[in-house]
C-alpha cells in the first residue's frame, strides 16, 4: 500500500461553475478504534449527486484539466448558488456508502477481529481508495457477499424499510411511492410484497409498469399516460394509501396526489364538509429528480400534510440498536430483497470523463453506476 491513494472532490466556485477533480490524499494510521478499507464498490445514488454535481446544468457538462489532472466541470445556473453558499471554493470529498477489504486496523480488539473482512460503510468519503473508519461503524457481510453486492446496503435499503416503518408508526396502512422502477422502488416493492403492505407505485413508462409487475407488484400507475389521475384514484381507493413519498419533488406531482386521496376518500362517501374528508393525507417529499418548483393546486381538503422525509432524521428516531436491526436485516437479504443492480462499473479515471458525468448526471431509472475506486490501479 502506497503512502497516498486518490479521491474525488466537487467543488462549486463563486464564479458559478462546478468542478470535479481527483486529489491525492495521505492514507491515515487508524486510531484504536479504527480500520482501514480498501474501497472497491461505492453506488452513485441521486443523494450522491446532491454533492457531486449539486444544481449544475447537466447540458453545460466539459471536459478540462490536462491529461496528468483531468477535471469535470459545468455551469451552476445564478438562481441555484444561494443554495451552494456553504461549500463555495471548498473542494468537499465525495461518497455516501460503498464495501470493501479492511486493510489496517486500531489496536483494538474490534479493530483487529475485523482485519481480512469485507465490510459495508455509510460515512461519506467513499469515492477514494482507502478510508478509515470506526470500527463499530462497519457492517461486516455475510460470507460469499462481494463489496459489488454489499456496496449499497445503507441508503436505498433503510430508506425503503423506513418508509414502511414510518407508515406504521404514522396509523397508514398503505402507502404511495413515485420514481417507482428505482433500485430502491424494486427494493420497496419486494418489501411490500412479503410483508402484505398495499402499495401504489407510480412510474413514467409502459416498460417500468411491465418490470415491477414481473416482481409482483399489483397497483402501477402510469403518469405518462392521459387517464393517469383516474387511474391514480382507482388505485388509492382500492388500496386505501394515505401517505406518499415522493422522489420528484417539482411540479404538481405531490399535489397530484393529495388530490388523488382526497377523490379515493370522497368515492367511500367523504364526510360531506366543505371543508373536504377528515382523512389525514400525508405526501413526503424524500427526492429532488424533479427541479422545477413545487406547486400545490389546493383542491384536497384541509386534512392534509407535506413535508420532508431524510433517512438520516429516521434512524435517528429509532434509534441505534433498531438501526443495527436494520442493518443485518439488509446484510442478510443483500441477494434477494435487497439486491442492487448496475449498469456500468466505473474506476476512479473514468469518473473524470464527461460522456460518463452526463450520463449518470441524468438520474435516469434504471441506469445506476457503481465506482471502483481501486480499479485499473
């Protein structure tokens, strides 16, 4: 093992422009408590490029830098920097989770038993070669489970069981989902099936409906299509959904569907107020795909709420030894329910190519990459 190994950064200067860049950083000695992993699988999830290319426009994405240091860059439109005013000219490390070999380890009997494991972090940092981490922080995989195949056990599996978990501990007994042939949808819909949740999923293609019915879900409603708000409501009124979660957030789909519930409880009778159904509707809005301005046309009742959902908020509501829990559930279901699938496997120099930014830059279901920052090195 070298003395440094390389990291992705982003950048957002005060000029409006976002640059993407790979540095060398010191590979660290672990503290006691500490291990060393050599990182060779981290997911790009659209909460990665939250950091990775904030709001600049994907169309104004180029190539720079030299050969020796290539750089991405992209224009960040003047209405977005306000939202960059934090992290303006500070170079800000890359990666919410990824998998790999622990290479070093603390003095610690923790540190030490993990030594030779393949293990999965949630920590950020995970677009680099090596990272230290706290021990207790590691979640060891299962014999057999490759770093590729443990790489995204955190954000997309914990948030689609806490999105069932919060409709629980909310009285919902059904629930909405929106960008629903996702990794995470196709996680949420095996979570739902096994478990006799009613689900809605709402998709934009004939293709996504076709895919997640192949995997057992029963209401998929597409919104592409003319009669989609009808057949938004024959859906919530058959299941009876009052909570959504939403991972567009612009436009008018969140008020879609609060109207759609709304409709569903007026078609079991409604309670004849003018003030509309007494029916709690809740809509979370969890995602940014959609960036235009969310807009509510009011035309639900007065029962109704719409709010943020972060997975972050969730586990720290249930607190560390229900998240452990969770962890081992996803750790031992990581073949099966939890399975994550990708379609292209990236190193660390192929990040730095534009065609590739632009490409997982789009967000687009069904097109997830996988970094391994230790490939072709």
């Amino acid at each position: 093992m070298s003395d440094t190994g390389k990291q992705l950064t982003s950048t957002v200067k005060a000029d409006g422009t976002l640059e993407l860049s790979l540095v060398d950083v010191p590979i660290p000695t672990p503290a006691d408590d500490e291990v060393i992993i050599r990182v060779e699988a981290a997911p790009i999830n659209p909460s990665d490029l939250g950091l990775v290319l904030g709001m600049a426009d994907v169309a104004s994405i180029a190539q720079g830098g030299t050969a020796d240091a290539p750089t991405v860059t992209a224009n960040i439109p003047p209405m977005f920097m306000p939202m960059h005013a934090l992290r303006l000219d500070t170079p800000v490390p890359c990666g919410n989770e990824g998998a790999g070999v622990v290479c070093g380890a603390g003095s610690s009997d923790a540190a030490q038993a993990l030594m030779g494991k393949t293990v999965a972090i949630l920590g950020g940092q995970t677009y680099q070669q090596y990272r230290a981490i706290k021990a207790t922080e590691c979640l060891v995989l299962n014999e057999g489970t490759t770093p590729a195949e443990g790489a995204a056990c955190f954000v997309n599996p914990l948030t689609a069981i806490g999105m069932v978990e919060t409709m629980r501990m909310e009285d919902h007994t059904a629930l909405v989902h929106t960008a629903a042939a996702s990794n995470l949808g196709q996680m949420l819909v095996k979570i739902c099936v096994e478990e006799d949740v009613p689900l809605v999923n709402i998709v934009r293609k004939q293709e996504q409906i076709d895919l997640l019915k192949s995997i057992g879900a029963t209401h998929v409603v597409n919104m592409s299509a003319d009669s989609f708000k009808d057949d938004l409501v024959a859906a919530l009124a058959d299941t009876g959904a009052t909570v959504a979660f939403d991972a567009t957030g612009g436009g008018t789909l969140a008020s879609d569907i609060l109207a759609g519930m709304e409709a569903a409880a007026n078609l079991k009778g409604g309670d004849g107020s003018i003030y509309g159904s007494m029916t709690h509707k809740q809509c979370y809005i969890y995602g940014g795909l959609e960036r235009s301005t969310t807009t509510l046309s009011r035309n639900f009742g007065m029962a109704w709420g719409l709010g943020g959902w972060l997975l972050t908020y969730f586990l720290i509501k249930i607190g560390p030894e229900e998240t452990q829990k969770l962890k081992q559930r996803v750790a031992d279901n990581v073949h099966t329910t939890f399975k994550s699938t990708y379609t292209k496997e990236i190193s660390l120099a192929e990040v730095m190519m534009a065609d590739n930014v632009k490409a997982f830059g789009k967000m687009a279901t069904g097109e997830k990459f996988l970094i391994n920052p230790n490939k072709d090195l």
